[in-house]
C-alpha cells in the first residue's frame, strides 16, 4: 500500500508538471514568466490534484475516503 501511495504522489506531481509545461509552451504560446509564476503554480497544483484523484480511484489507494 506504501508503493502505491508514493506512486500516486510522484507520478501526479510529474502529470502535473508535464501538462502545465504544455499548456503554457504549446497552447498558449508563450513562457513561465509573461504567463505569471503565480497563475503556472495554480495551474500545476490544480492538475497534479485532478491526477491525484484519479491514480488514487484507480490504484485503490485510499486516500481519499468514499
């Protein structure tokens, strides 16, 4: 269960980083500093959280209590 959860926490922050690169690289065209380092941190936090629920429903991890 340990292995799961670490996978869940790692693998969510490395989702969440990916996709923020992406979304501000490749759609909107632009960089981490004309974009504001505050609006990349929320979008980064809000999709590794996105992930995170979803590896914890699929990996059964029970983090998040149904």
């Amino acid at each position: 269960m340990l292995v799961k959860r670490w996978i869940v926490i790692l693998a969510s922050l490395a989702i969440g980083a990916a996709a923020t690169w992406a979304i501000i690289t490749l759609v909107f065209s632009t960089s981490f500093e004309f974009f504001a380092y505050s609006n990349v941190g929320l979008l980064f936090i809000s999709i590794a959280c996105i992930a995170a629920i979803w590896l914890d429903y699929f990996l059964d991890t029970k983090f998040l209590k149904s």
